[in-house]
C-alpha cells in the first residue's frame, strides 16, 4: 500500500478538495490509504472554541458557528443539492461538538482540548470521503480512533503500538481507498487523544510502519523539501534526496517541512518518504530514504524566530557544575521550554528557548532565586548544517550575534536585528 498525507492546505477550500481528486486521478489510487488533516486554518478557529468555553465567553456560540459557516460554504461549494446526505453527517458532527459542550463536566483543558480539536479532522474527512464517492472515486471512511491507541497524555499522546499494530493489521483491507483522519488516536477509556500539533505526518508514518507500506507521500504547496525557507532567505534549492539520518538531524533543529515523529518508524522499516507538490503532482519531488545524505550537497538553514536566549551566572562566582545544570533543565521541563542550544563555561551557562506556553516570567522568578538572571527576547536562531564560511557570513549579515557555537558539521547563531 502507498499511504497519503494531504495537510490543511490542500483541503482549505472547494478547489482544495477538487484538486486532491485530480491529484489522485494523475498518481493512481489502487491500494492507498489518504490521511488527510483539518480544512485551512480549522484547528487555529477550535482553539478559538475552546479559549471560549473556559472563559464562559458570550462568544461561545458565536465561535462555533465560524466554523460551522465555513465548512458549509465549502459543501455548497462542491454539492449543488443540498439534500445530499453529506449535509446531515455534518451536521451529525456539529451536534455532537454542541453536546460535549453543553454536557463536559471535566476541567481538564488538555483533555477538553483533544475533544473538541478532533472535530476538524472529522468533518474534513466526512467531506472529502462523500465528495470522493459522489465524483466517482469509491472510499472507505475510517475513524483513526479505532486503530491508533495511545496513552491518556492528552495533546501529546503516546502511541501504544502492540494494540496499533493489531488494529492495523486487522482492520485495512487491501485493493480499497482508505479515508482517515490525522492527528488523532484514542486512549483506552475511547477518549480522543491527539498526537501533538503537526502530528498528522506522525499518522501516515504510524499507517506505514504498522502496513509495511511501500511508500509515504507528503503532499504539500511547495515542491518539495527546500534547503531554506523562501520566506527567509532568497535562493532556496530543492533537495532532490536526503538521508533518514539528515532528515532527522534537519527535524531536531526545527525544520518545518517533516514533523520530528514522522522519520523514525519509517526509517525502521526503511520505507521511503517523499514530499511533493499537490499543485504539480507529477514532479519528482524529495525522497527521504536510505542512502546520500543530501543531493545537492549544499549548506541546509533553518531559522527559529521569537526565541529566548536566557544567560544564568552563579551569584557568588562558584562554578556551575552538574547538579545546578541538573535543577536548571528540571526547571525548564517543569514549565514546557522548548530547549533550542545550550552553552556553559564555568560560571555561566546560556540556553536558547521556546516558551510555547507563555511560562517564562514564572521560570525567571524561579531561576532568580539561585543564579544572576540576564535574557534577551525576541532572538532568531540560526542552524546551518553544512555550512561553509560565506553561508555563515549570510545569516550574521546587520545583525547582532549574542551567541555563536559550531561542530564539524552544524553552527548555530542566535542574533538580534540591529535597530537603528
């Protein structure tokens, strides 16, 4: 079997949506199973739902019927009868969001969360799945929670791969075109779990591994993996291959194109991974496999805005030594820091950080009471693997460089725009 990533871009809208059935008539859809993400920027408007429902906001309502409004333009959109059966499973769904929302007693917001999120992927689906079959294409709609088991980690789930595994295997049924949904899983309780955001790669990857599939085939705007991010830099190239091993190390450093998850169940099993664009479906694309490190060999860069550098020194001149570090990452754990680079000489240590959670001024307060506390915000992170002088000539070009470390085949820069 091949399996299919089609993310929120390629489903925004009705021409979306044509375009995946195009897609599928040019590349065959024989034994393929389509995991296929929220419509447009969905997720983002369910998040909206649920800041609502905490705050007990007059905007509730109002909240979910934007989303509602949004997926019914794009059935009447693509349906011309509006008696089509699409239009009660939809409303189906919207019914049950309404109920969790009117009956949930838990207070739980990760576990809140999770349910309502889901949602998107659901109706998505629905749609997809009901529009395939009205054009022609025969599908087979499958709910994900049924076969991807995880733990009750809500918002980051891990994934319980025995019971995966069984489900898989017993459930797929070759020669058919299956529609799922990504990102989602469920815990042994049924309730929906979900695999953390941008986790709808991590669903193909687990259908591959757990189907010995032949192939994963990211469908994305772009051609393909770029060696820079063209809204940052001019010139980027595509990457025609790249190793499993330098997807990975391109992954750790943030790039955005493959999710972290995504490349080590595939790459147990060696089964290749390509990203190629849904608008040209036929281009070649990168392939993700066995074998060079990347072609063209050339410097990779991968830039991380609205970072956090935080320089710690003792407050008595005393060494920084393991058990400070130790109680330092403790720390950072505790409060949800995503931890970029270090760098520590005796009396100071540096980290680079990604407060997704918004948890930085409790950190410091914490942090003060042991060590001297000095931070710069708003910084951008620079990794170049690869690189070679005149790339890192590039990216430290009218900026200042606070903090600057390299190996033998990775710099990473943190640096400030100069403000005139």
């Amino acid at each position: 079997m091949r399996v299919f990533k089609f993310g929120g871009a390629s489903v925004k809208d009705a021409a979306g949506i044509n375009n995946v059935f195009d897609v599928l008539q040019k590349v065959g859809y024989d034994d393929v199973l389509l995991v296929v993400s929220a419509m447009g920027k969905t997720t983002n408007a369910l998040e909206v739902v649920v800041k609502d429902y905490f705050d007990k906001s007059a905007a509730l309502k109002a909240s979910v019927q934007e989303v509602r409004k949004y997926h019914n333009q794009i059935l009447l959109d693509l349906f011309e009868d509006e008696r089509h059966p699409v239009f009660k499973a939809v409303n189906d769904l919207f019914a049950e969001l309404d109920y969790f929302l009117g009956h949930n007693k838990s207070p739980n917001y990760n576990f809140v969360y999770d349910q309502i999120v889901s949602f998107g992927e659901l109706v998505s689906t629905t749609i997809l799945s009901y529009y395939m079959n009205h054009r022609g294409i025969k599908t087979h709609w499958i709910d994900v929670r049924q076969f991807i088991k995880t733990d009750a980690t809500y918002r980051d789930a891990e994934v319980n791969w025995e019971l995966t595994q069984k489900n898989i295997s017993k459930g797929i049924k070759k020669k058919t075109l299956h529609i799922t949904q990504g990102f989602l899983g469920s815990d042994e309780n049924g309730f929906t779990t979900t695999l953390g955001r941008e986790g709808s790669d991590y669903t193909a990857a687990i259908f591959a591994y757990c189907l010995g599939a032949e192939s994963v085939t990211i469908w994305k705007d772009v051609p393909g993996v770029m060696n820079a991010d063209p809204r940052y830099f001019e010139n980027a190239t595509l990457l025609n291959q790249i190793s499993y091993r330098e997807a990975i190390e391109l992954a750790f450093y943030g790039a955005s194109v493959i999710h972290p998850k995504t490349l080590q169940p595939l790459q147990r099993k060696e089964i290749p991974l390509f990203v190629k664009s849904f608008v040209e479906p036929l281009l070649p694309g990168t392939s993700v496999s066995k074998g060079a490190d990347l072609e063209p060999y050339l410097p990779c860069f991968i830039v991380k805005k609205n970072q956090l550098l935080i320089s710690l020194s003792s407050i008595d001149f005393s060494f920084i030594m393991e058990e400070n570090i130790s109680e330092i990452f403790a720390l950072l754990h505790q409060f949800k820091m995503k931890v970029s680079l270090i760098q520590n000489s005796a009396i100071s240590f540096s980290v680079c950080i990604e407060d997704k959670f918004g948890n930085f001024n409790e950190l410091k307060n914490k942090l003060s009471k042991k060590f001297k506390v000095a931070y710069n915000e708003n910084v951008s992170l620079y990794t170049i693997r690869h690189f070679n002088e005149k790339a890192a000539e590039m990216v430290q070009e009218n900026k200042t460089v606070l903090l600057k470390q390299s190996s033998r085949e990775t710099m990473q820069v943190v640096t400030k725009e100069i403000t005139s």
